[in-house]
C-alpha cells in the first residue's frame, strides 16, 4: 500500500455508486458517519463517492476517499474522460478499478493499475472469479476484491453462499502476489457476513448497498467494524 495514506487491515471500502442516499450533501453525511465509526472502533473505513462528490467529500473527512473509475489516458485530447491526476487533485487517494459495472479489457485494467501507481493512487481491482482474481494478481494492484456480480445487491452474502470462490481467491491469489490485499464483496450487508469473508482469509469486504441504503447507516458501519474483532 501507499506510504502517502494510512491504510490497515481489516479494512471496509464504502461505494456509493450513483445512489441519491449518497448523493451531493448525503454524500458527505455519510462519509462523516463512516468517519465516525472509524474514530470509535480503530477499523479503517474508506469510501468511494462519485465523481462530483470526491472534493467535498475529501474535504470533509480525513478517511480515505476512493474514485469509482479512472481512464487508462494521460492528460490532453479525451473529453469525458476520468482523468487519475484529475481525482487525485479533487482529494481521492485511491481508485476502484474494473468494477462489474464498469468493467474494463485486460490491457485496459494492467494500464489503469500502472497509471493509478504512477500517480500515486491505491489500485483496487474488482475481479469476478477466482481465475480473473489471479490473473489481476500479476498486475500487481495493491488490493484484489472478489464480487460474483450474480451476487452484487441481492443482501445474500458470497462470503456465505460461495466460501470457495472467496477461499479459491485467496489461494490462487496469494500463490503469485503474497503482498496484495484481498477484500470480497457482493451482498454483503450484516456483520457476520464481514466475520465469516474475514474468517475466510480476507482481509476486508467492498460493500455498496447494504450500507448506502440501510435505514440507519451508521449502526450497519459500526457493526460491520465491530466484527471484524470478533
């Protein structure tokens, strides 16, 4: 991980995604929610707000911000285009990469993964299987997460309805990047589900909705960060 930005493990990544409960001014709410938890508990809490949202939301917290996306493109001629010195500069220290709903080509994820460290930002792979976690391992990103999109939104956990894509992971993962940070996602939305992916040798969870859209984020957050001493 990046000497710039103080990362430990277990840690939970927050994506906002485009949901209006994590939207403009409820965008940094909830940032100061996680925030919040994180000042209580000692568990690293990260988020990653949308684009419009990374400055306020930086400028509001001092947990790590995350960018949902960065183009694999240097400055210049790309209109529309996420520029990785443009999110930097608004306050992200850190890039998801290849999430299933912005899914990139290899080529694509090995640019963006090499542009996120030469601009000094933590790479996040998001990966579908156990075969494209270990080929996103030679990339050398500092964090694979595990999401069988099947899974993403449902509340059904894969840490609890597939404990071998997440123990196949981290398997095949480990044997050709030792050092990487592997998270699980998809469904996740109770604090068991954080206890058993923790159990399963990862070493945190990407989480969207059950968060974001949960009647009382920061009692989710604050159980989510409790079970990941238990």
């Amino acid at each position: 991980m990046k000497n710039t930005v103080k990362f430990q493990t277990p840690i939970i990544i927050v994506n906002f995604k485009t949901y209006l409960e994590a939207t403009g001014r409820k965008a940094v709410e909830l940032a100061e929610k996680a925030e919040k938890v994180t000042r209580e508990t000692n568990v690293c809490i990260a988020v990653a707000p949308q684009f419009v949202d990374i400055a306020r939301v930086a400028h509001a917290v001092e947990i790590p911000v995350f960018a949902q996306h960065i183009d694999p493109i240097k400055p210049g001629s790309c209109t529309g285009h996420v520029l990785a010195e443009a999110v930097k500069e608004a306050g992200a220290v850190g890039t998801l990469i290849n999430h299933s709903e912005r899914q990139l080509k290899l080529a694509h994820i090995d640019a963006t993964v090499k542009l996120a460290r030469e601009t000094d930002l933590v790479s996040c792979v998001c990966v579908n299987n156990p075969s494209v976690s270990a080929a996103a391992a030679t990339l050398k990103p500092d964090i694979v997460s595990i999401e069988p999109p099947e899974l993403i939104g449902t509340g059904v956990a894969v840490s609890k309805a597939q404990p071998e894509v997440v123990t196949d992971t981290v398997k095949l993962v480990r044997g050709i990047n030792p050092s990487v940070t592997i998270l699980c996602g998809a469904g996740i939305s109770r604090g068991e589900d954080v206890r058993v992916a923790l159990k399963l040798k990862t070493q945190g969870v990407l989480v969207a909705s059950g968060i974001v859209k949960a009647k009382d984020p920061y009692s989710i957050l604050r159980e989510f960060a409790d079970s990941t001493k238990q």
